[in-house]
C-alpha cells in the first residue's frame, strides 16, 4: 500500500512536472512570437551610402528607391544628404573635389564602423594633391582591377545575335580630341600616323567640334577610330575605347597599355594596338589595305556580346552595396598616395 501510494505520488509529480514545463515552454514561445523585437537585424535593413560631394558637381535625382528602380540592387539607399552622415554606412569621397582643400571634410566617422570610400576614374598623371591622405580611407573605387570596387568605362555583355550590324562607312580613320597637347604619346604617335594616312580630326582640340549628340552619328560612319589614351596606365581603358569605337561600330587603334592588358576585357581580334607594327608607315598601310572580308572579323565579338558603358554615376555608386558585405571591415590605407602610383 505505502508502495503503491509513493510510486502514484512520483508520477504524479512527474506529471505535473512535465504540464509545468510544457506550460513554461508555450508561454516562451507565445511572447517570443507575438513579442516585437527589440532590434531589426541588420541584415534587412539597408545599407546608406552618402556621396559627400556629386563629381564635378553634377547632381542627378536620387528621389525614390533608385538602386532598385534603375539598376536592380536592392536594399541600397543612396544620398547626397549630409544631415544623415551620422546614419551613413559608407561615405564617398570623389577625388577632384578633394583636391580644392579639406575645409569641408568630415573630422572623423561618425560611428567606428562606418567606412569611407576614395573614388577616382582619373589616371595617376591627371591626379593631384594625393599626398597626405593617410590612414583616412578604407575602400577605394577607381578604374583599376584590383581596387576593392572596380568600376570600369564599361565592359562586354553576353548576348546573342543572329547577324553582325555594321554601320554604313564613308570615312576611313577618325579621332575625337578635346585636350592636345605635344608632351603627350598619343600626339607623338598621331603626329607620326599623319604623315602617312589621312585622318578626320573632331572635338573642341580641332576645328570641328561636335554636340554631345553627334559624337556616335559621326564616329560610327568611320571604318576606323583612334582610341588614343591621354596617359598610359595599367586597365586605364576609358570611353575612348568602349563608346566612341565598340559601341558606335567602328574598329579601335588603341593606344594605352600593353595588349595582354586590353585583352582581359575585349578579344584579341577586335582592335588594333599600335605596338603591333614596329613603325606607324607600316600601321598605316596595314590600316589602307584591309579587305572587306578582314575587316568584317573585327566584329565577330557581336554576335556573342553587346557593350554596356557605365557613365551614370548613379550606378556606380549602388554598385557600392553589391561589394560592401564581401569586402573587409577592418582595411584602411596606410598611404592612399603610394598605393595609386604603384
């Protein structure tokens, strides 16, 4: 009997043990599921990128949820609005605003993990005032491949074409020149070219300037177009090659850094380097002499990609929010200087 009654009373304490514990589980469960988070996790929240200064200031419209509308990178709010620098992820400084002093530069971050971003597209040699910026930056944003955010002139794109489009052709070489001076390598090298091939010379250098509509309308009617650096550097490859040649459908005579660096954005047959001729008579009877058939290969690179030029600085800077959770926290440069001329 005292057996019987003791082992009744253990298993109904046991019972009422286990009600009391299921009780205690349900109740953490109810207030955990209807109970509001203290804080957001900080991965659905999204990241703030505030451009300090627009390049040359030039401001564009930021209303509404661009990254997404315009470019499809999502939880990516952009903002030129200094009153949110404390609320600021990342902060971006575009170099050539930099380079009229530090009066309006922020004296410090605002909170220890917020990362400041050196932008810059121009080459070393038309770069100034680079000395000093030390231990400041944590990313930087340039024209160059290994720049923690590369953002090239622009790039090829896959896509699939039945036929190659070749605009009509009236013209044999063209350039377009805005800034000449006789220092440079690509005057040397045009001044030589000339004494050889006729060439129809554009921009604001020459005496027939174009509107910035008649850029393309005008390249594209050339057979070739001198896709001429104004410095040579490692990846500078800029608009000269991407949009005044590529995308209007004309062939491009580079002038830049060596070959192998021009062929890890564009195929190897769809330009001409100046350094492929050892003298610039034999470039130019390379240039007179091409057959229909020949020059119809330089556009085989179309009927797998299309160009896309990135000259929305917009775009560049949501590209920002796509490399930001990759990129490591803790980088800072030591000698922004050092690292460019390099």
């Amino acid at each position: 009997s005292r057996s019987a009654g003791f082992g009744t009373t253990k298993v109904t304490g046991l019972v009422t043990a286990g009600l009391f514990v299921t009780t205690l589980w349900n109740l953490k469960f109810f207030i955990c599921y209807f109970e509001m988070p203290a804080k957001v996790p900080r991965s659905t929240i999204p990241l703030t990128v505030l451009l300090w200064d627009w390049p040359s200031h030039r401001t564009l419209n930021l209303s509404g949820d661009i990254c997404a509308d315009l470019y499809s990178i999502q939880g990516c709010q952009l903002t030129d609005d200094r009153g949110l620098f404390d609320q600021a992820d990342v902060v971006v400084f575009h170099h050539q605003e930099l380079q009229q002093g530090r009066t309006n530069f922020p004296k410090k971050r605002s909170v220890p993990l917020q990362k400041w971003v050196w932008v810059n597209l121009e080459s070393p040699t038309h770069t100034r005032a680079l000395a000093g910026w030390k231990n400041i930056f944590n990313w930087v944003m340039t024209y160059r491949q290994d720049s923690d955010i590369f953002i090239p002139y622009g790039k090829l794109m896959l896509h699939s074409s039945t036929s190659v489009d070749i605009p009509d052709k009236t013209g044999l070489v063209s350039w377009v020149i805005s800034n000449y001076h006789h220092s440079q390598k690509r005057a040397q090298a045009y001044k030589n070219l000339s004494r050889h091939l006729h060439m129809d010379i554009f921009g604001k250098a020459s005496k027939r300037p174009l509107c910035e509509t008649c850029l393309l309308a005008t390249t594209s009617q050339y057979k070739f177009y001198l896709a001429f650096e104004n410095s040579i550097h490692q990846d500078y490859i800029t608009e000269k090659l991407w949009r005044n040649a590529l995308l209007a459908g004309t062939v491009p005579v580079v002038l830049g850094p060596p070959r192998a660096n021009y062929e890890k954005f564009i195929p190897a047959d769809s330009f001409i380097h100046v350094e492929d001729f050892g003298s610039m008579q034999e470039l130019a009877s390379f240039i007179k002499s091409m057959n229909a058939s020949h020059y119809r290969q330089f556009f085989e690179w179309k009927k797998t990609h299309k160009v896309k030029l990135y000259d929305d600085w917009r775009e560049r800077f949501c590209t920002i929010c796509t490399r930001y959770h990759t990129l490591p926290k803790e980088k800072l440069y030591p000698d922004l200087e050092t690292w460019f001329r390099t």
